[in-house]
C-alpha cells in the first residue's frame, strides 16, 4: 500500500508558533471586563461573553484534569511572580490560564496549517500563481512570524482560535470542501461575531463560478445559520453586564497615538501596502480583503481602539494572499527580464 510520504512542516509551524504564542501570553488578561476566569465561567462583560468557543473548550477540558493536578498549579502560580505579575495569572484556577496559552499556540498552528492550504487552492485556480503551491509552507512560516503586528494593547483568549477558524474556512471555500467550509463556519460563528463576514467572501469568490441559484441557496443557509447561532448566544447572555457593543468613537477622533504606536501603525500599514502590489493579480481577493477590512474598519472605529490591530484578524490571510502574489509576481518578472 502506497503511503504519502511524512511532512515535517505542522512540526516546523508548532516550534515557529512559539514566538507570537509566548509573546501573546505577556498581553493578556489586561481587560478586566474580559478577565479569562470571567470569560471560562461566563460572567464577563458584554460583547466578550459573546465569544465563547474557547471558554467552553477550556471549562471542558479542565474538566479532565485530576483534582490535585489543579491544585498543584494553583500553588505554582501562587509561588511564582512571574506567572503572577508578568503574565497575570490567577492562583485559583491556574489551569485556565493555561489551557488558555496551549490552545493560542495550536490555533497559531492550525492557521499556518489552513493558510498553506489556502495558498494552494488559490494556485490550483490560476495558473500565473501556480507555482506558489510549491513554497506555500515557507509563506505559512512568514504569516505566523507576521502575526504580532496584530498586537497592541491585549490579546484575547479568543483573538487566534479566530485567526485560525477563519482562514480555515476561507481554505475550504477555496477548495469548494462545503463540509469543512460549513463546520469552520458554525464555529467561528461561536467565537465571534464577525465570522459573519464570511459570506460576503463567499458571494465574491464564487460569483459566476456557480450558479446564482447555487449561490443564492448558499448564502441564505449561511445568514440563517449565523442568525441561529448569534441569536442563541445572545439570548444565553441576556443578562450579562455591560452593553451589547462598546462605543469609542469620541476616543478615537481624539487619539493621539505615542511615537511607538506611530511605529507599531508604521509597520501594520506597511504589510498592507506590499499587499496593494497584489490587487491586480487577484482581483477577487483582493475584493474580499477590501469587504472584510472595510467592515473591520468601521467596527474599530466606533467600537474598537485605533491601532488595536487584533481586530483585524479576519483580513489577515486575505492580505497574505495579495502578499504572495505580489511577491511571487516580481520574482516571475525579474526571472523574465535577465532570460
């Protein structure tokens, strides 16, 4: 029986993950209405108890851990002051905290996972990007390196499970899987809210490359299962503290940001702006980053913090798209002009 030989590349992205993983650890539990305790046990403020993927996984799986297992962490965050003081966490409960930390870094590597995918599938559909399949796990690497241009002021426990799910989905949108597409879909519907965005890439990439009844039935299914799964959870959170959304809009329009957010902004606009050189030979995603971003943009705006770039997770694998054809582009020019 023929086996497919074994990659070493989920190994490669796991030791890669590592960097914006711990670096992320050091930002979180910042916001205390988005405590992780608060969030595992759902009683964190309104909109962060909406995302709830990843608190249900962590009461779950702790849930297996033995009882003096807990207790042993407990005591060992209580003993150590850099768990305590550098990365926040709480003597009761200490194994959230971890779990919390285990699951950003395998969500790191299931979107160097999906991206590569993604990569590939977009390749697969035009034959000038073709040869980009080939070096796709080594731009997975440069994604997860690039992620903490995305850091600012905190990282949320729910921040890469939806970098992950989302870029998962756009994999399989590519790659026409309607299971796996429609399972990442419903749950990072559960994560957050704007998962939503989704659909309108869907619409974009599969526009007169399906039928309109295809496309119509599609995304239909989608806005009810979204209507489902967000109004179930809103329901579920009725009553918890806080409004539905926070408004920031008097902030922002009298932000001054510091020297070192004028350079964190530098470096964010500068992925986005290597990205421009790519519109022209995916126009398509080019669309949907432009659909995503623009949506992203307004929420920030009113409801976000300028420069909290976290928010804009979504876009993320969208922009790495427009990034590798624009690379891939200049280097199949320049091997034109010496031939």
């Amino acid at each position: 029986m023929d086996r497919r030989p074994r990659s070493w590349w989920p190994w490669i992205y796991a030791l890669v993950a590592l960097m914006p993983a711990t670096w992320a650890a050091f930002r979180s539990n910042v916001n205390p209405r988005a405590r992780v305790p608060d969030m595992v046990t759902g009683v964190a403020y309104r909109p962060y108890v909406y995302r709830t993927l990843v608190p249900l996984a962590i009461r779950g799986l702790d849930a297996l851990v033995p009882a003096p297992a807990r207790a042993a962490a407990d005591s060992a965050v209580a003993n150590s002051p850099l768990l305590r003081e550098r990365l926040r966490w709480e003597p009761a409960h200490a194994t959230w905290f971890a779990w919390s930390v285990l699951l950003g870094w395998l969500s790191l590597i299931a979107f160097a996972i999906g991206f590569a995918r993604l990569l590939r599938a977009v390749a697969a559909c035009d034959p000038a990007l073709a040869g980009l399949a080939t070096v796709a796990p080594l731009a997975a690497c440069a994604m997860l390196v690039l992620v903490p241009i995305h850091f600012g002021y905190q990282n949320f426990v729910y921040d890469f499970a939806e970098l992950a799910l989302f870029t998962l989905a756009l994999a399989a949108l590519a790659a026409s899987r309607w299971p796996a597409y429609y399972a990442c879909f419903a749950l990072a519907l559960v994560n957050k809210e704007t998962s939503l965005l989704l659909t309108g890439v869907f619409a974009i990439w599969h526009w007169r490359r399906m039928s309109a009844r295809a496309l119509a039935a599609h995304v239909a299914a989608q806005f009810a299962l979204a209507a489902l799964v967000l109004g179930a959870i809103r329901l579920a959170y009725a009553h918890a503290p806080g409004e539905p959304l926070e408004h920031h809009l008097i902030r922002n329009l009298t932000y001054h940001p510091s020297l070192r957010q004028r350079l964190h902004d530098a470096a964010y606009v500068g992925f986005w702006l290597v990205a421009l050189f790519g519109v022209a030979r995916q126009p398509r995603v080019a669309l949907g980053a432009a659909l995503v971003g623009g949506a992203l943009l307004a929420t920030m705006l009113f409801f976000g913090f300028i420069g909290e770039y976290r928010d804009f997770y979504e876009a993320f694998a969208l922009g790495g798209l427009l990034v590798a054809g624009a690379v891939w582009g200049t280097r199949r020019t320049r091997a034109a002009a010496r031939a």
